[in-house]
C-alpha cells in the first residue's frame, strides 16, 4: 500500500496538481474537523466505486489511518485500483504538523 505523509499532502495541495482527496470518517467526525475533499463513509465506499478515480492520484485519510487503510487494501485487492495513496496518520497528524485548528 503506498502512503503519504501528511507534509507530502501539503505540499500537493499547495503544488495544484490534480488529484482526488476522499474522507472516509463518518459524518459526526468530518463536521467536527476536515480537510477538505470528498466525503464517502468507510460503510458506503463499495456502494460508490463510481466517485472514486481511476485515471489521478487518490489520497484516502481518516482519523488515524487504520480505516482509510482498510479501504485501500479492498479497493486495490478486488477493485483494481493502482492510484491510492493513504494518508499516514490521518487527520490526527494533520492537526499536530499543519494546522493545528483542524479538531479531530
């Protein structure tokens, strides 16, 4: 599974490359604190494979990574995605090493 780390992710915000970022918490988490991008609950990701790029860079994040993981591991076994990338430590890093605001 690649990863990415949470300065990586900055620095491919700030870059304007293309790519899709998905939030696979759930609804109370994601109106706590997010970063932006698509939000798809980790229980209705299968049921929307559709929304979910084939043909750009994927970073997939939670809260910590563990979810997001579990995410990637089955898209890419049964899905043959080749694109995602995890966000190592989640939304939890992002708020200790670049915004401090996002409440997790």
């Amino acid at each position: 599974m690649n990863t990415i780390s949470v300065k990586e992710l900055k620095e491919l915000m700030d870059s304007k490359t293309e790519f899709q970022l998905i939030d696979v918490r759930e609804i109370q988490e994601v109106q706590l604190g997010n970063i932006g991008g698509e939000h798809i609950p980790m229980g209705e990701v299968l049921a929307n494979l559709d929304k979910i790029r084939k043909d750009i860079p994927v970073v997939i994040h939670c809260r910590s990574g563990k979810r997001s993981g579990a995410v990637i591991l089955s898209l890419e076994n049964h899905h043959d995605y080749t694109n995602l990338a995890n966000l190592t430590g989640g939304i939890i890093a992002w708020a200790e090493s670049i915004d401090p605001s996002v409440a997790v």
